[in-house]
C-alpha cells in the first residue's frame, strides 16, 4: 500500500490561523502542535542549571592546581622557600632594594597590633630603623599551592624593635605570594600574630 503525505494545509481564512494558535500556551503562538508547559518541572531545570553552573567554577578554581605535574609542584615550593629566605635576611639586614624587588606593588601587611602598612611604609620603617630585627629564627613552614597563589605559613621567634615598642616573642604569621604574568612570585599580603604564653592570657584577663 502506497502512503501519500497530505498536501499542507492551505490556512488563510482566519478560522483556520485560529485553529492553529497553540491552546496550552498562556501566551498565544503560531504552532502545528500543541506545546508542553514548562510547569512542574522548572524548578528542576533550574536546580539542574545551578548545580552545573557550580560545578563549572569549582573545576575551573581545581584544574589549575590539579593539572600541574607534581616537578612543577617542587620547583615552585623550592622557589617560595628561597624567597622566604630572601625576605628574612632582606629584614636582618634592612636591604630596601632587596625587600623593594619583593613586594608587590599592591602590597598590604597587618601588624600584630592590627595596624595596615603598605609597601611604601614597610620600606621606610625599615630604612630609617623604626623597624629592626635583631634575630629571626622561622619554624614549622607549611606552603601551599593555588595555581598562581602561594600561601605560606610559618612560626617565627623574632626579636626586634619597631614604632609600636618591642617585637621580642613568638609568632604565627601568614605571607600571600601571587605570580604575575611574567613567571615573578612577589608577596602581596602579610599577617602576624603573638603567641601568648598561657600566663599572658592570664594577666589580660585580669586587667
């Protein structure tokens, strides 16, 4: 048996254009069928589209980190401890232009008494000897890669002087590496904290 597609249909009375608006629409549309609402299901469209968007920004923050081959992982953590290095005996030894070279611009430190000091007045506390560092023994550093990001965190035994008294104690601090599109790391933010001994605790509370 020989099927013959029908001829399409000749729709020019307005009854015919009528018959073919779409009833289930809200909005009335030319169709040859009837469409489906969306109705019921768009919650989980929309659930489905928030977790992909999700899961695209967390595997473009990852692949960076997780693509690099593990060599590649040891030269950069080799070159964050010669610029910790560098940066300890930058301090001992109040050398501006080496500390200059590894600060970014943008540079932003917090003190331990909680005061913002930029590169400009990191490098002139450290040239006119407001700050100085008689020793500065570091321990217990841990650096952690974030594809162009080096977080380093360290323990420091620091004695010393700065315009906010003495410096003498223990501390904890945090140091921001970022690698410009040059290949340089430069730091661009640091944070100290003071241990206290369990007695200093004490005695704060007193007061």
């Amino acid at each position: 048996m020989v099927m013959v597609n029908p001829r399409p249909l000749d729709c020019r009375s307005e009854a015919c254009v009528i018959s073919r608006i779409d009833p289930l629409n809200k909005y009335p549309l030319l169709s040859l069928s009837p469409m489906r609402t969306l109705k019921g299901t768009s919650a989980a469209v929309l659930r489905c589209t928030v977790f992909l968007g999700v899961t695209v920004a967390v595997f473009a923050i990852v692949m960076p980190v997780a693509a690099m081959p593990r060599a590649e992982k040891h030269e950069v953590r080799h070159q964050i401890e010669k610029l910790e290095n560098a940066w300890n005996t930058a301090v001992l030894h109040a050398n501006i232009a080496a500390m200059d070279g590894l600060l970014a611009d943008d540079y932003m430190a917090i003190t331990p008494s909680g005061i913002l000091q930029s590169k400009e007045q990191a490098l002139a506390s450290l040239r006119s000897g407001t700050t100085h560092f008689n020793s500065l023994d570091v321990s217990d550093r841990k650096i952690r890669l974030y594809g162009t990001t080096a977080l380093v965190t360290s323990r420091a035994e620091v004695k010393g002087t700065s315009a906010e008294g003495s410096l003498s104690g223990s501390y904890r601090y945090t140091r921001v590496y970022v690698r410009d599109a040059r290949g340089v790391w430069r730091i661009v933010s640091f944070e100290a904290s003071k241990i206290r001994e369990p007695n200093e605790r004490h005695e704060s509370k007193a007061e």
